[in-house]
C-alpha cells in the first residue's frame, strides 16, 4: 500500500533541529515510509495504529490516518536498543538479600534488555499520544512542502560588509 507522509509542525520543528547529515538520514527513512512502511517500524499498540520509526538512535512517531502517515513531533534520539521484546515475557530474576532483607534483583542480560525495550515503547506510546492531544487540530505538512522549508535552511547566505575605511 502507498502512503502520503505529513508533518505536524511541531514534528517538522524537532527535524530542523537535527545534525545536517542526521537530517537527511532520518528524512530519507520517513520518505521510505511510502511504500508499504518500509523501514525499522514496529506497531506499538495492537489497538491502534500507532507507530514508531527507528532511524539509527533516532525514533520517529508516527500513525496513519487513512492513506497518509502523520508524524507527530518527538524525532528525538533514544538509547538505540536491539533487541526485540516477545509478547509472554518470562523472567528469571536473583534476588540478592543485604541484611536479611530483599535488595538487588539480578536478570540474565536478554531478560533485561526486553525489559528495557518495553520500556521504551510505553514511552514511546506515550509521547505519541501527547503529542496527538497537543498537535492534533494543526494541519498536516505535506512531505515536498517539508523538504522545501530543509532545503531553505541549507541555503548559503551571503553576507556583505562594508568595507574597511584605510588611512584612518
């Protein structure tokens, strides 16, 4: 299926913010996302279609709304984790003890990683549905009209001096 990409301003906002090059990377990403939702996307609800993008350390959030995908502010870097978390998580805590008393908990390191990998789609979640709630009245920004406003911020500026009086 073929999708239209808008922004919401505040999503175009936090793009202009990236490095130049990371830029460029994360917009490619998003552009990829017309066909079919190419790209390292995963549904973060089953309920809902409410997405997330990743892009390097970077996370787009997105959902679509009939044939458009809107991206919602919040292209922000993350703590680029790998792996994938499984629907019936299972864990096999140590409970370590100080004193008699319950400490520490100790889980093997996959067990931990899906731990933190739920973690961070709830907050991703999350952010996406604040971020509806505060952008969802603005207007979309088509994609074209997206790269024209980066391609702007990357023009050269010529910038002119008088010059310098000598003699004096």
């Amino acid at each position: 299926m073929n999708y239209q990409i808008g922004f919401k301003p505040r999503a175009l906002k936090d793009l202009k913010r990236l490095p130049p090059n990371q830029k460029d990377h994360v917009l490619e990403k998003v552009e990829a996302l017309q066909t079919d939702l190419t790209g390292d996307v995963k549904r973060l609800t089953n309920f809902t279609p409410e997405y997330r993008l990743r892009v390097g350390d970077y996370r787009v959030l997105f959902e679509i709304e009939g044939r458009t995908v809107v991206v919602y502010p919040r292209v922000a870097s993350e703590r680029c984790l790998q792996m994938k978390a499984t629907n019936a998580m299972t864990l096999h805590p140590e409970i370590l003890k100080k004193n008699g008393k319950n400490e520490f908990v100790v889980l093997p390191y996959k067990e931990f990683l899906a731990v933190q990998e739920r973690l961070a789609d709830a907050e991703d979640l999350l952010e996406l549905r604040k971020a509806k709630r505060t952008e969802g009245n603005q207007p979309v920004i088509p994609l074209a009209k997206v790269k024209r406003i980066l391609a702007e911020d990357h023009a050269p500026v010529l910038v002119c001096e008088k010059p310098a009086k000598y003699g004096k």
